[in-house]
C-alpha cells in the first residue's frame, strides 16, 4: 500500500513505543489487539455490511496506519485506501446460537495466525448461525483503537449499513484524523496548568515505593509477550450490593470497586502505601468523542491506608486521590520525564504494573444496526492461557453490564492462575467485608484473608 502522507505519534502512542522497549514484541506487536462481540438478531444483509466496513475503513484513517520506528523519532505514515477486511463463517451446522458456539468461534479467530500489524487493522467477522442469527466481532491493533474507538466503529458500521440498505446519506459529521490530532497535540505549548499538574505529580509520586506481591515469581531475563487470561462473574447479590453502597456512600461504583482492590493488595502485600494505575479514555477535546484511534492514558493512584481506617474512610481516601489525580490528568509519558521516582518504580523488578479499570456497558450494549437488525454486546465468559499481550505485567477489568464480570489479563511466567485466583479471592472477600460494612476497620477482616 502506498503512503498517503506521514504525521507524529500521539503521546499515547509514544507510551506505547516506551513499553515496547520494557516489552519488546507486546505494544507494537501481532498480539496486542483489542476486540468486541456483538449478537445481530434479524435480517442481515451480508453485501451491505461488507460495504459499510469498506466505508467505515475509509473514513477513519488511523485504520490504514503504521508505526515507523526508524532513526530519529517514530512517526505514523497513512497508507492510501486499498481495500478492506471482512469475512463471512457458514456457523449453520453447530445447531443454532449458544453462548458456547459464540465463544468457540472468538477463540478461533484470537488463535489464528493473521497479520494484526497490517493495515486496514480493522478486521470484521461475521457467523452466521442462520438467515437472521449471527456473531459480529470486531478485532482491532490497539495501537489504533480503544475501548471507546471500538463503540466509534459500531455506531459508524450501523450508520453505513443503514445508508446502503437505504440508498441515503448516512449523514454523519466530518471527522478530525487521528493524524491531525496527534500533529496538534505536540504542538501545543507548555501551559501553567500543564506546569501545575507536574508539580503534583512530582509531590504525589515522591519517595514511591513497590509493594511486592509474596507470591510472585522473580522475573526472566526477557518478557516472552505472551499474557493468560483469567476471567470470573461478580455474583448478582454482590453486584446489586456494590450499586447500593455506592450511592450511599456517593461515589461511583468504579472508586468502590477499585477500593476494594487496593484493600485486597494491602492484605497480601503488608504494605499501606499503595499505587495502583488506572486508564483513563485520554480524549480531552470534543472533536475527539467520534474519532477512532489510541487515545488510553494512566493515572497513578497512590493511597495510604492505615491500620485504623474502616473501610468508609479507606473508600473516602481512594475517591479524594482519584479526584485529585483526575483535576491534574497529563499525558503519562510526560509525568514519567519530569518523575524520577516514578521512573525507578517502573523499572523496578518487584513492582507489578497492573491497572484496574472498569468497563460500563451502556445500555448492557443493545441498539439498533439497522430497523430489522438488534445488535447486543456479548460480555465473555471463557478463560483462556495463551494468545494474548498487553505491554504490561497485567491488566485488571471490571465490567459492568448485565453482569458485572471481571477479567485479569496476566504474565504467567509471574504469576501462576492459583496466584491469580488468590487475588480475584481477595479482591471479592474485600468487596464483601466493604459492602456489608462500611463502618468496619481494615485490620478487623480476618477471616478468609488471603495473607494468610
């Protein structure tokens, strides 16, 4: 494909090629893709939706990108058009739609071998169960998508899908590139607000320490990429639980949730200073909310948690640092240039870079791809131990939809699945002790505690 023209690398993306130094092969490798399922009941029109990836390819050209890490800085080049991917699976035989067949048919594009570094990366699959039952899934290189990019794409599909079918405009605005935001961002000067929000990192980050997980192996000379999955259900009860206590206490259920991860981590760990990353959706401008494209950023959330605080107040702690952190959100990269500490704790062996997300399926992720088509976001189930990577030691998601479901994203050359369930154990146990009460102290949880 021949190149369009060239623009620089967003700060996420430059994050990016700082972690695939750490992990060579894992950013900007084939395996670090992003991927959402949808069940499409009612009549599906096979060539209108092969036309509308072929439209939605065309209109966002971030989907015909490539990393170039040659000498000096790394750019992004856009490739002109040349077609596009998607693909149509017989799924007639497996006896109509199950979660199982669904599932099956996941596993068996994540396990194939296809070149997920290439351009077009947006690869679209259709299964089709029968004339109006069928799995669309979407897999995208995260160097070009996110979670946010992934619901871009749906709304645009349904938009070109509609307007084929219909022979109209599918009447969607104008979109800025990838590209030109990138170019725009690191153009922009250094402001006092951007000068504020380094000193705050600086004061908050200084004097940071890892807090080691017992039960973690020591590190290899060399991270292999490859990531396990571990995946797991929030009984209802709980769940219902969480929404209650969070509106009593009045925070989200994200700062509740993330609570009582960081009391699960001080259990195992004996350590009261906590960081734990967070990602945020790093898209600061209105002209971003219909983009596609890499936009993640992090947001180190550092608590102190004593012995004599209850679980409100530990809940009352992690919501103020979050706030804080949140009122001085910067491109990570640029707090880890001005950040010593928060250098050395990164390259620090017996720290395990985990972020804690939680993911909220608006809606439990129904709308309409087209007047006879319902598309609804499937939520996975299965767990599987190979043919994944993050460029980090792992990556912890809630979320929230139907169900609230949990998935740990793990290197299992240091942590092992009993280690894992260890965790995921204690993150429940805490999440009960703090939804039953609130009033309760830390130190007072013993029974079933992990440490021990």
């Amino acid at each position: 494909m021949a190149v369009a023209h060239s623009a620089p690398l967003s700060f996420s993306q430059l994050l990016l090629t700082f972690f695939e130094s750490l992990h060579p092969g894992c950013a900007l490798g084939p395996l670090f893709t992003i991927s959402s399922t949808h069940r499409l009941q009612g009549r599906i029109d096979v060539e209108a939706l092969n036309g509308a990836v072929a439209d939605v390819t065309l209109r966002h050209e971030v989907i015909r990108t490539v990393i170039h890490r040659r000498e000096g800085m790394p750019s992004q080049c856009v490739l002109e058009p040349e077609g596009h991917r998607f693909s149509v699976t017989d799924l007639s035989g497996k006896g109509g739609y199950s979660e199982g067949a669904a599932e099956e048919f996941i596993r068996t594009i994540e396990l194939g071998e296809r070149p997920w570094t290439e351009p077009p990366l947006l690869w679209v699959f259709l299964g089709r169960f029968s004339p109006d039952d069928a799995v669309l899934v979407l897999f995208m290189h995260h160097s070009a998508s996110d979670a946010w990019s992934l619901e871009v794409v749906m709304q645009d599909l349904g938009a070109f899908y509609r307007a084929r079918l219909s022979g109209a405009d599918p009447m969607l605005p104008p979109v800025l590139q990838y590209g030109q935001y990138a170019a725009r961002q690191q153009a922009e000067p250094l402001t006092r607000a951007t000068k504020r929000a380094l000193d705050y990192w600086q004061r908050q980050l200084d004097g940071v320490r890892p807090a080691r997980i017992p039960f973690m192996r020591r590190r290899g000379p060399q991270d292999a990429g490859h990531r396990s999955v571990f995946r797991f259900e929030v009984p209802a009860a709980l769940a219902d639980a969480v929404t209650h206590v969070s509106e009593d206490l009045q925070v989200t259920p994200f700062v509740l949730l993330l609570s009582a991860y960081k009391v699960c981590l001080r259990k195992i760990t004996g350590v009261d200073d906590i960081v734990v990353p967070t990602l945020t959706f790093g898209r600061d401008v209105p002209e971003t909310e219909n983009m596609v494209g890499f936009f993640v950023n992090a947001l180190l959330l550092r608590t102190e948690l004593s012995e004599e605080m209850t679980h409100r107040q530990a809940v009352e702690q992690v919501q103020e640092t979050f706030l804080d952190a949140y009122s001085h959100d910067l491109p990570v990269l640029q707090v880890i240039d001005e950040s010593l500490d928060l250098g050395l704790l990164l390259a620090d062996e017996e720290f395990f870079l985990m972020p804690f997300q939680v993911v909220v399926i608006e809606g439990a992720g129904r709308y309409r791809l087209s007047d006879d088509c319902l598309a609804e976001r499937l939520q996975r189930s299965d767990s599987f131990v190979d043919g994944m990577a993050v460029p980090l030691d792992g990556l912890w998601t809630m979320e929230w939809g139907k169900s609230l479901t949990g998935s740990v994203i793990y290197d299992p050359s240091l942590l092992d699945e009993a280690g894992i369930d260890r965790l995921v154990s204690g993150f429940t146990d805490a999440l009960t002790q703090l939804s039953r009460d609130p009033g309760q102290a830390l130190d007072a949880w013993r029974t079933g505690s992990p440490a021990q």
